[in-house]
C-alpha cells in the first residue's frame, strides 16, 4: 500500500476533521445555550460566594452583638466591690441599672441574630439578668429555653441548673430545687462540679429545717469530695452549725 494519500482520500475529511467539524456545528447551533448556562455557572459561583461571604459577615455581626452585651456585664456598680469589673470602664450608677442594659443589649442580640449561636448564649445570659431584676418568670423561661437550645455535652448546662436551683430556692420550691441541682450533678463533667451540687443539695436541706440531714450531707460533701472547694465550704457550714445551732 502507498503511503501516499490519493486525491480522493486528501478530499475527504479524516475523523478528526469530521467530529470537529460537527462540533462546531453544535456549538455554532447551541450558542446562545452555552451562553446562558455558562452565565447561569457564574451566576451560580456568585451567588454562593456571597452568601459565604454573608454567612461570615453574619458570624462577626452577631459576635459583636454579644460581645457588646457582654462589656455591660464588665461595668461594676458604684459603690460596689466587683473583682470582675474592668476598672477602665465606666460605673453603673446602681445594680438595676446594670442588669438593665445588659438586659437590652441581649434581648437585641436575640432579635437580630435569633437563629445563631450567639443567640444560644445570650439565652442563658439573659435569664441570669432577668433573675437579678426579680423578673423570675422570665427568668425561668429563659433557663428552659437555654437548656432545649442546647445537647447533653454542653459545659453551660452546669450553670443554668444551677442558676434554676437558685430560683427556687429563692421561692422555697425545695423539691424543685433539688431537682435541679441533682441535674446540674449530673450534667457536670468533673468532682468540682458534683462537688457543688452536692452542697448545694445540703443547703437546701438546711434551710427546709431538716438539720441532721443537712449535717450528713455537708459531712459526706467534705468526705467524697475532700480536694474540691465545696468541701472547705461543707466545713465551715458544720462549724457554724456547731456553734450556732438553731441558725438557719
């Protein structure tokens, strides 16, 4: 066989020339649809860069939105000694004062930024500022809020049990504050925690004038927890009832 290509074979396209050509033919055909979806792709592209662009943006606004909450909470009150307090800032004038704006920064957080995280936090915050102003309804819905926001893993769980027990304790509901500081117990990931709880437990015991069960439960708070805090604070509690005994 030559190697030379005949006139006839030179004439006719190879496969190449042919599939090329169709798809020019295509492309030429289909223009105006290659267009449109090629700027529908860049649209596309936009359109999910700005949204993670916002989606960012929106993380800084609401981290803002609570940190400015927060420098309320770093405001002392005059008058009144707050290891806490950042000297550099301006003084409340009185404690409602304080708890109030702090109370309105949050409560803006939650209605800017009512699905984010920050949003969780300012829950929490918020029922502690509802409490200190005797809005304890609030207050309680604020705690349960938090705590349905929130899975079993979250360190913060510790705190609003806590701050529950406070609350109902603050109504006498001793039942109910046991309860919730069994589950702040429970919720707590270490001694220093279950440690406080315990003792908490023993005050209420205390202060429901069920002494000898108070007395056990501060003893075995020092006996089972003798290198966490509660434990010092569970011997003083049986000293003062030693030397006092018909305090409450």
């Amino acid at each position: 066989m030559s190697d030379k290509l005949t006139r006839k074979e030179m004439r006719s396209p190879d496969r190449f020339q042919r599939l090329s050509t169709s798809a020019a033919k295509w492309m030429v055909e289909r223009k105006q649809l290659l267009i449109y979806g090629a700027t529908a792709l860049v649209v596309l592209l936009l359109v999910v860069g700005i949204f993670r662009s916002m989606g960012a943006q929106r993380k800084v606004d609401e981290g803002a939105a609570l940190a400015y909450a927060m420098d309320a909470m770093r405001q002392g009150v005059k008058g009144l000694y707050d290891p806490s307090a950042d000297k550099d800032l301006p003084e409340f004038d009185t404690a409602k004062a304080r708890y109030e704006e702090i109370s309105r920064r949050l409560e803006l957080v939650l209605k800017e930024h009512a699905d984010s995280k920050s949003a969780i936090t300012a829950k929490l915050l918020l029922a502690d500022a509802d409490q200190h102003l005797g809005r304890l309804e609030s207050a309680e819905t604020g705690y349960n809020a938090f705590l349905a926001a929130t899975d079993a893993k979250d360190p913060r769980r510790v705190a609003a049990f806590e701050s529950l027990g406070y609350l109902y304790e603050s109504r006498k509901d001793w039942g109910k504050a046991t309860e919730a500081f069994d589950k702040m117990a429970a919720a707590a990931g270490g001694d220093k925690g279950k440690a406080e709880a315990a003792f908490h437990k023993a005050r209420i015991l205390e202060l429901s004038g069920k002494k000898d069960e108070a007395r056990a439960a501060f003893q075995k708070v020092k006996d089972d927890f003798k290198d966490a805090p509660a434990a010092r604070l569970a011997g003083d509690r049986l000293t003062m009832q030693t030397a006092l005994p018909s305090a409450q």
